[in-house]
C-alpha cells in the first residue's frame, strides 16, 4: 500500500547507493520509515565508496535519525564511517519520527 509506514533493509554489497535512489519516493511519501544499511568495510574497499554516503542521500529525501548499531553511536556526515583497519561489518540504522 503507498503511503503506509516502511522498514527496509538493504545488504546488497555495493549498490546500495541505487537502492536508496531507486527508493526515493517510496521513503519520501511514508509516514514512518526505518532503513538499515550494511557498511561492510570489505565491499568499502572493493567500491572505492565509503557507506557514510547513504546516510547523506537520505538527509536529502526527509530528516533522518541515524545511529551504528554496533558502537550505539551517531555517524558524522563529514567523516568516513569505516575507520582505518576496520575488519567488522557495522549496521546504519535510520528512522524517522
């Protein structure tokens, strides 16, 4: 049904950036929305693409909260989310209100 509350969870190893894009109206015209996205630092590597980037494209569809599962942290959007030498996979979790 378009325009009920969304939860979506994206692990595609890569693409996650067009999954977000794809999405954009689907995440704009819903109520509530949860979306995790995986930030694998393995996939980083591979992309050349850090996973801080998709925490950015959804600032720019509606206000988010974001938090890493992992470290109960907020990401810095101006910083990389994957630090040097990380082995571990972290989750982004993102809601709305």
């Amino acid at each position: 049904m378009r325009g009920g509350n969304i939860a979506i969870k994206i692990g595609v190893e890569g693409g996650e950036l067009e999954v977000l894009k794809g999405a954009v109206e689907t995440i704009s015209s819903a109520p509530h929305c949860v979306i995790t996205v995986e930030a694998n630092p393995r996939v980083a590597k591979r992309t050349n693409r850090d996973p801080i980037e998709c925490p950015r494209v959804l600032e720019t569809v509606r206000q988010f909260e974001f938090v890493v599962a992992e470290t109960n942290k907020s990401p810095l959007m101006s910083c990389p989310l994957i630090q040097e030498g990380q082995k571990a996979i972290w989750n982004v979790i993102a809601w709305t209100h």
